[in-house]
C-alpha cells in the first residue's frame, strides 16, 4: 500500500475485539498489535468501548499519542456485532480537503482486497448450492430452497462486484450504457442501508432505450453523492423519488428528489462550491456536489439543484443522448 499523508493504517479486530490483522500506511503501526484487545492496544477505558456497538463510527481522540480513531461495527444478520473496522489517522486539523482525499485514496485501496476475499467463499457456497440443486427431485421442496439461496448468493457477488468496480484506481473505458441500468445497479448498492434508516427508494424509469457515452462508474459516483445527501437531510426517514426520461430533441433529463429538511436559499448558491458542506461536527467534506457537477460536466451535461426549507431538494441532470447509430458504432469497436 503506498504511503498515504495522515493516515497511519487499519486494524481488524474479531467480535470479542481481538486484533486480527493490521493494514499499515506508512510503517507506524507495530504488527506486535495483533492478539492484542484494540482497546488496550490503543489505551481506550473499558467502560468507553459499549458506546461503539450502540452508535457506529464511534471517534476517539487519544491526547497523548495524538491520534485519532474511527471505529465502524459491522454486524451478522442477527445485529450482534460481527467484527470492528478501526482506521488510525494523524489527529491534525490541516486542509478538510485533503484529509478527505486521503480517506477515500485508502479505503479505494482496501476495497478490492475486501471485495476478493467475499467472492472466494461466495463461490465456493454456491457452487455446492447449484449441484445440491441439481440432484434434488423437482417435488422436493428443497428445491425451491435452494433456487432461493442460489439468487441471494449471485445478489451478494453482484453487489461485491459493483463495489470493486466502483472503487477500481484506473478509469475505466468510455463506453456507451444505459441510465436505468446504472440507477438500478446504485439502488442494488445502497438500498439495504436505506431500508433500514426507514428511507424508501421510490423508481420512476422510462420504459424507452435511454443510452448514453461515458463512464458508467463515473455516473454512479453522482448517483450515490444524491442519494447520500438525500439521505443526511432526512434523519427520520421518507422518501427518494428518482425518475429518467427523454427531454427535448436529444437529451436525459433524471430527477432526483427527497423529502427532506431542503436548503436555504444562501446554502443553495454555495450547494456546488468545494469544500463546502451542511453537514456537521465534520461529518461531510463538501467534495460530494463539488466533484458530481465535474463528473457532469465530462459527461457534456448540466447538473442543478431546487430546495426550500422543509420542502426537500431536487436534483436535476440533463444528458446529451446517443443515437442508436452511434450506440452500434460504439459496441463494434
């Protein structure tokens, strides 16, 4: 892993907090940590620890060392907590920016390695399933479990794909695709989450071909910034409403609308503006709007907003649409 500015590394530690496995950025920390309680490693109080299971990330400023500590539950289906994911920075006021750039270079590093490590037993299951599947008489009603558990493990890998795709370093290549097939593979990603904070993905998608040229990940990107905005301006739930159609002679036009808190005018003109946020106590970079009007603006189209306060935002993207011709010219190069 290449050296990366304010961040010190990730530490793995299993449900009873035992350190596993200690990914260094830049050599600061000891693998002398694994088997260690990551509590103890890092001189947390015992009775400080049960506030991580209850509210995730949890952060901690250690005064001596000066580091800071965010640690992430992640939990089994039955919400007892599976492992802890702790990520050591530099405790430095610097550049919000930056520290933002470094976060998401290292976790775009680590990503790949996670999605890897879920596609090995994934296939290794359900390879098993398919013949267990096979051998079973059509009258047993196993079969139909299994058929079951065969679409919910491809459901997993897909998702575990798309999340190696999303984090991949390189570009990948222009290409032509189709818009309502990238907002169903970003509701897929994200749904789950959104289910469980009481938030309703509400789809509205044209039933006509709507194809366009570009990167297809970079489309994502924009698509996840809106929804995870739309997400933060609703903490008691609601609705995303997101629709696709064709707009005037040879464009897209996609809406995204929440019904959220919504923004004041002065928070609407600075929406676009880097580095600016609403979010609070540090819990937003300001990048997301900043790079998702970039991303549009490679795309040749235009990205804009409409909020009032406590009446929800709409977001607005106009894309220019490929032809038919030029889609055929593209898939035969």
């Amino acid at each position: 892993m290449s050296e990366i500015k304010d961040i010190l590394g990730i530490v793995v530690a299993d449900k009873d907090g035992i350190i596993k496995s200690v990914s260094r950025s830049n050599g600061s920390l000891p693998s002398s940590l694994i088997g260690v309680k990551w509590y103890d490693a890092f001189s947390i109080p015992v009775k400080e620890v049960h506030v991580v299971e209850e509210r995730s990330p949890e952060v901690f400023r250690l005064s001596e060392s000066g580091e800071k500590l965010s640690v992430f539950s992640s939990y089994d289906e039955d919400g007892s907590v599976l492992e802890y994911h702790i990520l050591v920075e530099e405790n430095c006021e610097g550049d919000s920016y930056t520290q933002s750039l470094n976060k998401v270079s290292c976790l775009g590093e680590i990503a790949p390695g996670i999605a890897h490590e879920i596609n090995n037993p994934l296939a290794y299951v359900s390879g098993w399933l398919q013949m267990l599947h096979v051998e079973t008489q059509d009258t047993d009603p196993k079969k139909k479990t299994y058929e079951t558990l065969i679409s919910e493990f491809a459901r997993i890998a897909t998702l575990s794909n798309s999340l190696l795709e999303f984090t991949r370093q390189t570009p990948m290549p222009k290409t032509t695709f189709d818009i309502n097939q990238v907002v169903e593979e970003v509701i897929t990603m994200i749904g789950y989450t959104m289910k469980n904070e009481n938030i309703e993905i509400i789809e509205t998608l044209t039933l006509s071909d709507i194809v366009v040229y570009g990167d297809s990940n970079r489309l994502k990107q924009v698509f996840i910034n809106l929804m995870q905005n739309a997400r933060t301006a609703m903490q008691d739930g609601g609705n995303i409403y997101i629709s696709t159609n064709n707009f005037q002679n040879n464009s897209i036009l996609i809406q995204l609308r929440d019904s959220g808190c919504g923004m004041s005018k002065d928070q609407l003109g600075k929406a676009f503006c880097q580095s600016y946020t609403t979010k609070v106590n540090g819990k937003g970079s300001g990048l997301g709007l900043s790079v998702s009007k970039s991303i549009i603006n490679e795309f040749g189209g235009t990205i804009d907003l409409d909020s009032n306060i406590d009446e929800g935002t709409v977001a607005s993207i106009i894309l220019p649409k490929c032809s038919w011709d030029e889609h055929v010219s593209n898939v035969n190069k």
